[in-house]
C-alpha cells in the first residue's frame, strides 16, 4: 500500500470512499477463483451430493482412490470453502464499519492494511 500524506484525499469522504473499495477488493481477491475451475468445482459438489457421477469417477480413478473417499473429500472442501468464504465476508463488513467510524484517513489506511494482512494466506 502507498505512503499516505495528508494532502493524499481532498476530503474525508473520498478517502472513505478510496479506503472502502480497497477493503472490497482485498475481499475479492481472497475468494477469487477462476471461473472456469469454479464451474468444474459446482460440477463436483453437485455429483459428490448425488452420489457420484462421470467427473468423479474418473478423478478417483486417475487418483487410485474409492469414489466415496473422492465424495466425502469433495463435501468437506465445500464445507470448508463456504466456511472461509463466509469467514472473509465477515471481516469485509467489520473493516468497512471501521472504516466509516475512522476519524482520519491515516486510520483508515490502517484499518485496510490490517484486512489486507489479514487475508493474505
């Protein structure tokens, strides 16, 4: 993140407004997925809940593993993408409060540069 000066932000607002889409950005690029890994990773949770299907029958084959092994290791990877999903959502509300409550735009760059530590793996 830049040095922040005093004169960086004309007003208080934009630097609300600056400090909020880093914060929304920041979130973004912690759930990113590429799209099309996305529709391959909704294709498997929708087979693993049925009970199998092509995509999974041939993963566990080329893994050497049973397709029930390959179903329950799909459910708990969405369990836990869901979990961290929500999980970076939360933080994005709370540091988007914070930083509408910030007095200054310094403490609004801090409060960014918190999440955005926060959220690097």
């Amino acid at each position: 993140m830049a040095n922040l000066k005093a004169s960086t932000f004309a007003s208080r607002e934009l630097a609300e407004k600056y400090h909020l889409s880093l914060i929304d950005l920041a979130a973004a690029e912690a759930r990113h997925t590429d799209v099309s890994q996305e529709l391959i990773y909704q294709q498997k949770v929708a087979e693993a809940t049925a009970g199998g299907g092509e995509l999974l029958i041939a993963e566990a084959k080329a893994l050497n593993m049973s397709i029930d092994r390959l179903i329950e290791s799909v459910i708990h990877q969405h369990t836990e993408r869901k979990r961290r999903i929500s999980e970076i959502e939360l933080m994005r509300i709370k540091a988007k409060a914070d930083i509408r409550g910030a007095s200054t735009a310094a403490e609004m760059h801090r409060i960014a540069s918190e999440l955005q530590h926060q959220l690097t793996p």
